[in-house]
C-alpha cells in the first residue's frame, strides 16, 4: 500500500472541541411538529412539562430557532475527561474488503458507559443539579444508558433512579452491578413500586417488561417524588442536540485534513447517535452549501422508518408522555427478543422523521445475523469489538464499500461507531452457535400494533 497521508486516527486538540452544540432545527423550513398533550391534543407548552423535565432542558426541547446553543464550561471539563472521540481510517477494513473506498468511523466507546450515551447524560445531569433538584429518574434497556447517567450523576451529586427492562436486568447482572458502583439503585421493570408497573404486572403477569413501559414506570416516579424529574436517552430533541458533539468534531477532524463524506451512516434506535452524526453535514445540506448521502440503519425486527407510518403517537406503554409525531410501528409494538437492546424502541426521534419524510435521508433495514457477521469481520481487522446496535451501521458502511469495489468509485464513506459490545457476549454466543434467527415481523402484526395509536386530528 501506498505511504499515507492521512493518520489512522485524527484526534482534535482540547483548543478545537466544539464550544456550542448545533440545532439543526435552525435550519428546518419544515420544522418537526409540536409535542402535544395526551389528553387535550393540545401543543405542550413549557409549562406542561415542568412537572416532568427540567427547566433548562424544555427550553431545549421546545427550540426551533437558536442555531448554536453553548456548552457550559462545566459540561466541557467533563466531555475533556474522554474526549475529543478519535475519528479513525479504517485501512484495515479498506484493504480487507479490497475496496478503493476510503471508510472512517467516529469511535464513540472510549468511556466507561460504552457508547456515546455519556454525551446527553453530563448534560442532563448538569442542568438538574443547576435547578437544585434532588436526583433523576430513568429507564434502561440494554443498560449503556442507566450506566451514562449513574456516572453523570455521581459526578454532580444527584440521586439516579433507573427502571431497568426486567428481562434486560436478569440476562445482563453485570450492567446493573456497574451502575451501582455509581451510586444508582435499579429496579426491574414492571415492578410493584408504581400504578403502572402493578397494573402491567396484573394484566401480564410474568412478562419481562419493555422500555415502553419502563419509560411509564420512571415518569410517574419522578412526578410522585419531590424534588425529582424525569431524563430520557433518546427520541427527545434535546438529546440530538447534545449528541451534535459527534458530528461538530468529525466534521472538525475531516476539514482538517480536506476530507468530504460522500455518504454517511449510523444506527437508528430512537435516533440520537445518528442525528448527533448528521446534524452539521445536514445543515450544509439544508442551507444548500453541499450535498451528502444520509442512512439510517435500523434493524429488520423493529423498522419504524422503513415499515413504520408517519403520525402523532404515545412516547411510552403507558401513555402519560406526550405524544409525538414520528416515524412509529405503534407503541403496543412489542419487538422480538435477542436483539440490540438499543433499537428496541417503536418511534423515532421527530427531526429524524421529518427529515426522512422530506426525502433528506434514507433508511434501510437488516437482519440481525448479517450484523454480527459484519460486527466479526470488523472486529477481526479493525481490533474494536462492536455493540451490536453500532454494527447495523458497519453491515452498511461495508455494503456500500462492496458496492465500490464493483464500480471502482473511490467514495468516502464515514459511520459511527456507537460503542462497545463487551456486555453483548450472550448475543454473540447464540450467532456462533448458530441459533440467533431473523424474526421479521408480518404486515398483519404491523398492522396489530398501529391500531394501538391515537386518533389525533
Ligand atoms: C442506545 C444506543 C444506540 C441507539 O440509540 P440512538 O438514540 O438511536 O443513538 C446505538 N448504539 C449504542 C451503543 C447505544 O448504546
């Protein structure tokens, strides 16, 4: 191979992290639609959700104009402790694929949390402790979000309350144990310690819980206690904003060395690591400056962009969020097990929705055996091993440079690399055993589910 001109890994200096996170909803002309009441219909105003969310934090959320909003100096001692994230060139893979694909990832695992989690959880931690609350409450699927936010919370001294997913919590003893050593309690959910978690437990007695319901059983703690609200990892606005560091440093380390994407990927849960990746690519694309190829991957068995409808829907199980228009399987939909706990959720983020329904970015669905067959090869040639939700995008990334090798297009392709999948040994287990199947569901349970919906006029 010849010398090369760029490094294996680009690091930015601390002097060029970003100092303010970008909304890309700025830059919207269609802006995603209002968060509405459960019961009214009614857009939700700040007021509505000061019950719920911090203050600071709904600010956030209900911002559509502010273009950069400054990361407190607080939030950027915390992020220097484990970052600037590495944005690294594969050769490996390049040369292992024989591709003239030039393929980078942005390694989001360098924290204890394993993904990029960590980013959101300092900042919603921030703003609690700046409001004078006692502590937070969440729920956890597959757990890197319970642990981000222990960590976040013992650095500030707050109080964490996590529902872990009850299947999750007895498959993944470990992940509980870690949060722990942080200070969180964690309870399996459904439990008997809210209304909704004993009426869940009455109607499905035995059932291993879902984050749906999880959601439920930590909002109603969080406004049942005092001095407690509620923090989410996903789905809301104001996660995708916190997640923009991800994208503002790739962006950063790439216009360093000249580098333009053509195509950019990542997994889509409930769409904060992607829309963290996109946003400044994306706000070129909406301002008309350059043009990008976006893709969503999601997986086959939970495809709320690819097989989804485009409607307000209910946040949790037990309806008491406010509902939220998105790209949704309907939130009586129950994906199969032995899955990336992280793309188990049955909506997308609204910015993300509105995007791909403006047909600014694509999506596709694969089944999970063609991921772990891509999570090994990656990290047979590239050393890191996968999260199974991060390696959705590597399944792609590869795709697409296989496509390159047959058109001989020298594309540059760049993914993100969510985290680490050292507490996924149980999934990798059942792929080498050979007894990990693609449950795809059917258009009829589809069609089950959506009818879980709200009519909303
Ligand atoms: C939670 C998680 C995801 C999916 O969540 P998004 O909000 O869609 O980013 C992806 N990868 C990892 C490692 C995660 O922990």
């Amino acid at each position: 191979m010849s010398e090369k001109t760029i490094p294996y890994k680009i690091y930015l200096e601390e002097s060029e992290m970003p100092t303010a996170w970008y909304n890309l909803r700025a830059d919207m002309k269609n802006k995603p639609a209002p968060l509405l009441d459960p019961n009214t219909h009614k857009p939700m105003t700040a007021d509505d959700l000061a019950g719920v969310f911090c203050e600071e934090l709904i600010r956030q959320e209900l911002d559509d104009t502010t273009a950069y909003i400054e990361i407190p100096e607080e939030i950027r001692s915390f992020y220097k402790m484990y970052r600037p994230a590495p944005l690294v060139r594969a050769y490996c893979l390049e040369e292992y694929l024989q591709t003239p694909a030039k393929i980078y990832y942005k390694f989001e695992g360098n924290n204890t949390s394993g993904s990029h989690k960590l980013n959101s959880a300092i900042a919603q931690a921030y703003y609690a402790k700046k409001q004078g609350l006692k502590g937070v409450t969440t729920e956890t699927g597959a757990g890197q979000w319970g642990t981000a936010l222990s960590m976040a919370c013992s650095y500030f001294g707050l109080d964490c309350k996590v529902f872990m997913v009850k299947g999750s919590y007895e498959q993944k003893p470990h992940r509980r144990e870690v949060m722990r050593v942080y200070g969180a309690s964690v309870t399996p959910s459904p439990s008997t310690e809210t209304a909704v978690g004993r009426k869940i437990l009455a109607e499905f007695p035995g059932t291993s819980g879902s984050l749906g319901c999880a959601i439920s059983e930590a909002v109603e703690k969080a406004v049942s206690t005092e001095g407690y609200r509620y923090v989410l990892g996903s789905v809301l606005n104001q996660v995708l904003l916190h997640q923009s560091v991800i994208g503002l440093e790739s962006k950063a380390a790439m216009d360093k060395y000249g580098i333009k994407p053509d195509i950019i990927i990542g997994c889509a849960g409930g769409g904060s690591n992607l829309g963290g990746l996109i946003s400044p690519f994306m706000g070129e694309k909406l301002r008309g400056e350059a043009d990008y190829r976006f893709i969503a991957v999601e997986p086959s068995s939970c495809p709320s962009l690819t097989r989804g409808v485009f409607g307000y829907d209910y946040c949790d199980t037990g309806m008491i969020c406010p509902l939220s228009k998105m790209y949704t399987l309907g939130s009586g939909f129950i994906p199969a097990a032995h899955h990336a706990g992280g793309l188990r959720y049955h909506g997308m983020n609204s910015v993300l929705s509105q995007l791909y329904a403006d047909g600014l970015m694509e999506a596709v669905s694969v089944p999970q055996t063609a991921v772990f067959a891509a999570a090994e090869q990656f990290a047979r040639v590239e050393g890191t091993l996968p999260a199974p939700e991060s390696s959705h995008a590597i399944r792609v990334a590869i795709d697409e440079a296989l496509k390159c090798k047959e058109t001989g297009e020298e594309k540059t392709i760049l993914f993100g690399l969510t985290g680490t999948g050292y507490f996924d040994m149980y999934a990798y287990e059942k792929f080498h055993n050979g007894q990990m199947d693609d449950y795809t569901p059917s258009d009829e349970e589809l069609e089950k589910a959506r009818a879980s919906m709200p009519v909303v006029e």
